[in-house]
C-alpha cells in the first residue's frame, strides 16, 4: 500500500490561506528529466498514480477503465465503440466542444445495446474526489504535422484535463508556452484528439511555474480568426494572460515544489477544474485566479456562518473585497453570485450598480460569462416582476431602481425571503440614505461590497450628514484584499506612465510646479490655453497611442491604441471638441473623434467621486443639448449611424461608442465623467487629464487605461494638463501603500535611458545595451556559433524591450543613438536566427529550447507594403537611377518577417515599374492589379505541374487568403487531388503527394497572404 506524505488540508478553502515555502536550495544542477522526476515522486506522494502510457491505444483504454469505475458500469465492446467515437472523440468536434463537455455538460447520454440509454459521467462536479487523478509523462504523438513527445499530463477519469510542460532551471518560461503553442498547432488535434480536452496548462522551469486556460484569458485578440472546424481548433493564446497561482495574503508560489503542494492538491486541482473556471458564450475558458477564488469562498464561508449562527439581517452578515479597479472583479462577483444561488436556502441574488451605464455594461459581463443567467431591468415594474419571479435566480439592477422600488412597496413578500445583495462600488452621495431603507425593510439579507478604491476615514466625505462614511461602516468586515500593488507585481494590469505638462504662462523667476498648480478657472478656461493642448494631443497622439505599432484585434490588424480626454465641465468639453474639429481640419491629419455627456447637478465638483451622469437629457440647457445634437450628427456620419439625444437613441448612442471603443473604431472620446469608472477597453493606452482628480476619483478614472492586452502595451499612459502630482502620490499611497509609487508608475526617462538599481542589481539602460550590441556585435562582422546566436538573441529582445517603453518619452526622439538603417540591419539579423532555429525546431527534438524571440516587439513596427509602394514611387521618381534606394527597400524587406516572404514579389513589380510607366497611373492600382495576375499565374502553374483540380484548388486558396489561414488539416487538401490507386503502395505514394502539394501550397500562401488579392 502507497504512503502519502499529507502536505496540506485545505478542506474548507481552495486557496491556502498563507504558505510558507519548504524548499530547500540545492547547489546542484538540475536537469529537466531530473526536474520532470522529482515532479512526479511529489504528485505521487499526493495521491496520484503514476501510469505508464506512451501511445494512444493505451490512453483509450485507460479512459475506459476509469469511465467503468467512475459510473460503476461496464461497457460492452460496441457500446464503448459507440460512445468514444460518437462522444468522447467526435471528428466534428474541436477544442470548444470538447471544453464544454467538461464545463457545463459533463454527463453525456450512452445508447445502450438493448436499447435503453444511461447517464454516463465524464467527470464528477458534486463530489469532486469520486474523480480519480493519475500522472503520465513522455506521451509520444507521431500523427501530428510532426512527431511530438509531451512532458506531463495529468489525467483525470482517464481523460488529459491538465497538461505541464517543463524547461530546466535557467531556461526563460517563456519557452515552456511557446512549446504548448506548437503542440496545440502540430498535435493536440492528431489522433482521436484527446488532448483537447486539457483544460489547463501548467508552465515551469522549476524557480517559476505559472497557469493558464486552453483559450488563456485574451478574450480581445484572436489571432488568425478562421471558419468552420479549424477555428474552434485554434486558441487565442498570448503570455501575458498567463498567471501565478498565490496564498490568501496574495504571495505569489512560484517554484514548481511549493506550487505542486497547493495549486496541484487533489482537493484544489478538482475544485478549480468543476467550481472555479468560467466557460463564457463566447467560447473561451476562464480559470479564475488565486484572489478571485479566494474571496468568492470567503463570501460564499461567511453566508453559511451567519445563516448557522442567526446573524442573517445584520451587519455581522456581510463584508467587503477590496479587489483593484482592473483585476477581474466581475468575474468574481459572477462566480459569487452563481454558487450563493446554489446554496439550498438562498432565495435570490442582487447585483447592485450604481448608475444605468454600469447595469448595461455588468449584463454584457455576465452575459458573456453565461448568457441569460442574469436578469437586467429598464424599469422599477420589470424589477418587481422579476423580484417575484421564483426563476429569476440572479437579478442586476441599480440602487436607484431598487430604492424606488422600497418606496413603493413597504410590505412586500421578498422582504421575507433570504437575499443575498452584492453591491459593486456604490459610494454615491445618496448612497447612505438608500443603505438605510434598504436594511430596514429586507429582514434575511447578506449585504457584500466589491471595490477597487474603498472609503476609509482618511477620504470619507467630510461633513457627511449620514452616519454611513465609511466601506466598513455600510459592508461590515473586510473578507479579501488585492491592492493595485498586488496586480501589478502578479502582472495582471499594468503600471502608469505620467507626464505632467505644464499650460500655464510663467514670468522669469517663477518656479515651474507652483505656476502649474495655480487653478485660476478664468486661465485654464481659456480658448488660447485649450488651443495649445489640442496642438500638443495632436502632434503627439501617434506617438503617445502608439500609431507605427500594430497589432491583430479579432479579425484586423490595427495601428496602436485609442484615447479618452476628460475635462472639467460640460462648456470645456464643447470647446475642446469645437477646438479640435477646428485644427484636424487644418492640418489634414485624420482622427475620428466624438464626445458624449449629459446633465449633472455638480459637474464642477471636484471631490473624491466624479459626479452623477445617467441618460436624462432632458435637463441639459438648450444650447449643450443642440451641441451634443450636432456632435451626435459628425458621429452619425462617420459611422453611418442614426442616433440622437433622445433617450432610447442617446442610450444606444452611449451603447455603440462603448463598442467602437473597444474594437478601435474611434480614436479619442471627450469626457466630462462618463467612462470614467466602470468601462474597460483592452485597446485604451492614454488618458488625457484637463480636469481636477483626486483619491478614489483619480485611481479610476487612470485605471481606463491598464488593462492587458498584448506586449506591445507595457504601460497605462496619463497625460495631465493639470498639476495632480501631489493628488496622484497620495491616491498610491492610500490604496497600495507608502512605498507604492515605485511600482504602480514607471521609471522616469533618465533611469530607462541610463540604467537603474533594482534591489541590490543594476538594471541595464538603454544606453548601455545599444553599446552592448555595436561592441559585441559589429553589423560588418557575422555571428558565429550557437552561443553567440543566442546571446545577440537575448541582447536584442532587451533592447526591443526597452525600446517599447521609451517610444512614448517625448525625449527618445532625439535621443535613438542608432540609425534607422542600422536597426534595420540588427533586426535583420535577429529575423535570420529566428527562422534559422525554426528550422532546426522542425528538424530536430529538444534543441535550443533556451532560447526566447521577441516576435511581437518586431512585428510591432513591421514594414508594411504602404512603406515599400513609396520606396518604389521615390525610385520611379529618380528615373529608376537611386541605387540607395534599391538598397533601402531591400534592407526594409530583410528586417520584416512578413516581407521576406514577398521579397520575388516586390523585385519582379519593381522590375515592371520602368521610367516610361504613366505616372499618372496610381502605383497602389498597379500592385493590386501586378499581385493579382502573379497569384492567378502561379496557381495555375501549381494546378498543372501537380495535376490537381482547377475550380477545387483555386476555391482553396482564395479562401485561404481571404480568411487569413491556410487549413492543412481534415479532408480539404484531399478534395484537391487527382484520382490515386488506394492499393497500400499507392496510399503511400497519395501520402506524400499530399505533404508536397501542403509544402508548396503553404508557400503560395505566404508569398501572397495580406495583398488582398484573392477572389471573392
């Protein structure tokens, strides 16, 4: 009999409560197969059984056994048969089919030899430990796009639901994702497709081991969208969505031991697996993290103490979260509200927002995590219809809706129910009165408070006439925090960059910072001051939102990011937008700009909280709703749209801007309080600040721009034309801590630039790393050896790094060091090492897998074909005799990973470009119409080199270059074939006419892929 080792009870809480580490430090090297060892004696001394299984065979026959145990029934040979190929490995289903089976449809129906039908369970989600866990490690795949062995997997029922891959000590991370990204491209689908079951990967290298879901948690990108089956193949993975699991006091666990103990203990394994992933409509899985699941079992913990020990109605009953502005707080609170409505007792859950615009928004949240769970209301007649509808489980309404329904109905039944109100950042002015009715008239009530910015004595409103100031004071105790601190170490929103820029006018011998921090309304108000801020917006808005950077949103490649300016009032902000038609109509640089705000009774408030805006119109004076009228119409023409300031059309105009923002459709939206709290979109960099912020208000109002989205975007960009820098530290300091600004805010220029010490290490500068390169690595002189590949390799990715963060510094703009040319070359050859080690990837098993590419960074400020038409236009321009030119764009084309591939392309249109061309004639035109008749005559010439099937093929690679992907698996390649004998000799001799026609397709496909020049 196995003796387990017992590492850690964890029976209440999935998250560990605090964990202190029991590594002990080796001198020794270790090597990954020792690592991969030393990994599996722990999970096997923690109740798993190690299984040897190398082949598919032996994995279907395990999942059957273990299917038998679990669901105490025996399969007869056909209906297991009928059952694996029907169910468990159905050739139409692909990774979202296979996911939700285990997520929301985990008993699958078996059509039984007499007859009848059974339940059969794949995996367990009432009694997690009926699941049985096993281990198997080196798993070969030998029917992929190429032959793969798998580290670990950890099957459960038999099934592969968590997959680890390993890299030795010293090796980046990074390596171990981009290994899994090869699998799911190459293998994971091969076969019966069994491992696109996993549900979670784990990555390690020993000292740093990290998790992530089979769709990782980008929900914004999706690279290389497709159709039909080989879209729900592929997954939107990036690396930065990917997350430390940590202790309940938020210490990260990071070394493969200590996160072997915790996040892989049978009890929290199969509590995340069935409770604690989220599987949203649309089809991506959410595995929520460390915080998340803490405080939503701290919630879930004090629902039953208070209801067991009749505290239910109290204060004693509730609590609140302090979880920063960006972390995930309505993942959360879903989570929360769907297991309190499992909860036997409970009778109803209310999700309170405190404004009309955050009711829409949380429906679309929750929509999307489980669409139709949630009930949202328009009115306080649908609230009371819903409140006494037994089936509305879990209802999102605002305070308002909710106070008003109270005060016309004092002696209603669902007084009487058990309720459970989750109220998510209700701090308004009118919050403590509506409190009040609130507990006053609900008798079996748990109240809890989610915020990223809490009121605590320090920042509660002064002169309060209500008692309630204070979180504490209104939710009782606080369950869980998670400060912006917390999140940016865990890298799960990013830091603030800050430029103050000074407007006001100084006299000689007065300090810069106290004329800055003069508020005279009459000067900042005024049209020459607001004139000269719109200039700086504009003739820094490329550089500031990163507009020679691009990137792949959904199914587009964009150019950087978008913006929102806030202004003090809602005269500023018809100025502000009248100012800046005004000048883009001058200058002839095109943004699409728009602007939205309504009536609030203290819009020049300056405290704490921005003001009240809703979706009343109607009080606005005369002369700003005919404005806001005529900025609706610009908008109406931009986008060809119909909205206006009526109320169902402002809110739908509201609606539609919150879409365009978050797919980059607009490019600025002016303000006055409006998205301030509540909006998050992945594609916002850069906040533009004309207007007094403070504590709370500030933190949420910069927090619009931090959020996630690629590694392009390192930082939140704050652009304040106001003094707030003694408002910003304080506002750190109260909810981080003293130190906090250290980490919440970049580094300054200087220290990028010049280098800095971090803890007791020197961080190399900019400066540095550029000497570094021309030193070690002279552009007239070859790189040779591996070692000298992978240190220029390593060398190059910090700078590409660096050079990322400083491109928004006003000053790196003279301040390069290094020539265009120059970088072209460098990165010329970092392109060549990359595709020379890709190479050996293909060709070769476990080599160089230490070392880590930067493709984002380069692809970021690709050459694009635009670049290259206006090199070839200056080269026609100089009689075709600039040989300089010549060389620019063939250096240009070197330093782009997507223009090697055209490179013949580009040289035969040139070649066709001579001096006698009608220069009236538009050079776009002629390379459409040059790029068109290549692709048709070298199809063509494919087709009847291989004899392959004229209208078939054609089809296929329109298709192809029209949906961005080129689908080599399935039966589409075969449907282009010539007829072939099916004798054993010729099924082999089709074999390897198929891998010769993929080969020579795919590098069609790339010569032409993004030229548009497919057939619709």
């Amino acid at each position: 009999m196995s003796t387990y080792n017992q590492i850690i009870t964890t029976d209440d809480f999935t998250v560990v409560s605090e964990y202190t580490s029991s590594v002990k430090r080796s001198e020794n090297y270790q090597s990954e197969a020792e690592l991969e060892k030393a990994f599996i004696k722990i999970l096997s001394e923690q109740g798993y059984d190690y299984i040897t299984i190398h082949e598919e065979k032996d994995l279907v026959s395990n999942l059957r056994k273990q299917l038998e145990l679990l669901n105490k029934f025996t399969f007869s040979e056909k209906e297991w048969k009928q059952f694996f190929s029907e169910c468990l490995a159905n050739t139409k289903d692909g990774i979202v089919e296979k996911t939700k089976k285990i997520q929301t449809d985990n008993i699958q129906l078996l059509k039984r030899d007499d007859g009848l039908t059974k339940n059969i369970k794949i995996i367990d989600t009432e009694n997690i430990h009926n699941n049985r866990l096993q281990v198997i490690n080196q798993y070969e795949e030998e029917n992929g796009n190429h032959k793969t062995r798998y580290d670990v997997t950890i099957l459960v029922n038999g099934l592969p639901l968590v997959h680890v891959e390993l890299k030795r000590r010293g090796v980046a991370i990074k390596e171990a994702f981009n290994q899994i990204e090869r699998y799911q491209r190459d293998s994971f689908w091969a076969s019966s497709g069994l491992f696109q079951y996993v549900q979670i990967f784990v990555i390690s290298n020993g000292t740093n081991t990290k998790y992530y879901s089979n769709t990782t948690r980008n929900s914004h990108i999706t690279e290389n969208q497709t159709r039909g089956r080989s879209s729900r193949k592929k997954t939107s993975n990036s690396f930065e969505f990917t997350s430390y699991w940590a202790d309940g006091k938020n210490n990260i666990i990071s070394d493969l031991v200590d996160f072997t103990k915790t996040f892989l203990s049978k009890h929290t394994i199969l509590n995340i697996l069935t409770k604690f992933c989220v599987f949203t409509s649309d089809d991506l899985l959410l595995v929520m993290r460390p915080y998340q699941i803490c405080a939503t079992e701290k919630i879930l913990n004090k629902i039953e103490c208070s209801t067991n020990s009749k505290t239910v109605g109290s204060i004693d009953s509730g609590g609140y979260v302090w979880h920063t502005t960006g972390s995930g707080k309505t993942l959360t609170s879903f989570k929360t509200a769907q297991l309190a409505t499992k909860l036997k007792y409970i009778d109803k859950v209310l999700f309170v927002v405190d404004r009309k615009d955050l009711d829409y928004q949380t429906m679309k949240e929750y929509d999307k995590f489980e669409k139709g769970c949630a009930n949202s209301n328009a009115s306080t007649n649908i609230l009371t219809k819903q409140l006494e509808d037994p089936d509305a489980s879990i209802i999102i309404t605002t305070i308002q809706k909710l106070d008003c329904f109270i005060k016309k109905n004092r002696t209603h039944e669902i007084y009487k129910k058990h309720i459970v109100l989750v109220f998510d950042e209700c701090h308004r002015s009118q919050f403590g009165d509506m409190h009040t009715a609130i507990v006053k008239h609900f008798k079996k009530y748990h109240i809890f408070g989610f915020t990223g910015t809490p009121i605590f004595a320090k920042n509660a409103p002064v002169g309060s006439k209500n008692l309630i100031r204070t979180t504490k004071q209104a939710f009782g105790d606080k369950l869980h925090t998670y400060t912006i601190v917390n999140a940016i170490n865990d890298e799960n929103v990013l830091p603030f960059r800050i430029d103050y820029i000074n407007t006001m006018r100084m006299k000689d011998g007065v300090n810069d910072i106290d004329v800055a921090a003069i508020d005279r309304e009459k000067a900042l108000d005024s049209p020459e001051r607001v004139e000269e801020i719109v200039k700086y917006i504009i003739e820094h808005f490329d550089q500031k939102t990163k507009r020679s950077s691009n990137y792949k949103l959904n199914d587009k490649r964009v150019f950087g990011f978008n913006s929102i300016l806030t202004v003090s009032s809602i005269p500023m902000a018809k100025r502000y937008y009248e100012e800046f038609k005004n000048q883009l109509s001058g200058n002839g640089q095109k943004l699409k700009i728009a602007t939205i705000f309504s009536y609030s009774a203290n819009e020049e408030e300056p405290g704490d909280l921005p003001p009240d805006e809703d979706f009343d119109t109607s009080n606005l004076d005369k002369t700003s709703r005919d404005f806001l009228d005529s900025a609706i119409d610009d908008y109406n023409i931009m986008f060809r749209t119909n909205f206006s300031t009526e109320a169902k059309g402002f809110q739908d105009y509201y609606k539609d801007i919150s879409k365009r923002v978050k797919k980059r459709d607009l490019d600025l939206l002016i303000v006055v309080n409006m998205f301030l709290t509540g909006f998050d979109a992945t594609t916002l960099n850069t906040l533009w600040v004309d207007k007094n912020l403070r504590q709370h208000g500030l933190i949420q109002a910069f927090s619009r721009t931090n959020r996630i989205l690629n590694s392009v975007k390192t930082y939140g960009n704050i652009v304040c034309f106001r003094n707030l820098q003694e408002e910003t530290r304080d506002a750190i300091a109260l909810f981080g801590d003293e130190d906090a600004d250290s980490i919440v805010l970049l580094r300054s220029f200087i220290e990028y630039f010049y280098g800095y010490q971090r803890k007791d290490k020197h961080v190399a500068g900019y400066s540095e790393l550029i000497d570094r390169l021309v030193e070690e690595f002279p552009l007239n002189a070859p790189i040779l050896g591996e070692k000298s590949e992978k240190d220029f390799v390593t060398l190059f990715g910090s700078l590409l790094r660096l050079r990322n963060i400083l491109t928004s510094f006003d000053e790196f703009k003279d301040h390069q060091l290094i020539s265009d040319r120059d970088y072209q070359d460098y990165q010329s050859k970092y392109i060549d090492i990359y595709e020379k080690f890709k190479k050996d990837k293909v060709d070769k098993t476990d080599v160089n897998d230490d070392i880590v590419f930067e493709l984002e960074l380069v692809k970021q400020e690709e050459i694009n074909i635009d670049y290259i038409l206006n090199l070839v236009k200056q080269f026609h321009d100089s009689n075709c005799e600039d040989k300089e030119i010549l060389a620019g764009i063939e250096k240009a084309i070197k330093s782009s990973i997507e223009l090697r591939s055209k490179k013949e392309l580009i040289e035969s249109f040139i070649d066709s470009v001579n001096v006698d061309s009608n220069e009236g004639d538009s050079l776009d035109g002629k390379w459409s119409e040059f790029t068109k008749a290549k692709k048709e005559e070298e199809v063509q010439k494919l087709i009847e080199s291989e004899n392959l099937k004229e209208k078939e093929t054609k089809r296929f690679v329109d298709n192809s270059l029209r949906d961005g992907f080129l689908k080599t698996t399935g039966t589409d390649i075969d449907k282009l074939l010539p007829p072939m004998s099916r004798f054993s000799s010729g099924a082999n001799n089709r074999i390897e006419k198929k891998k010769k026609i993929i080969e020579k397709l795919k590098e069609l496909f790339e010569k032409f892929k993004g030229l548009n020049c497919f057939v619709e």
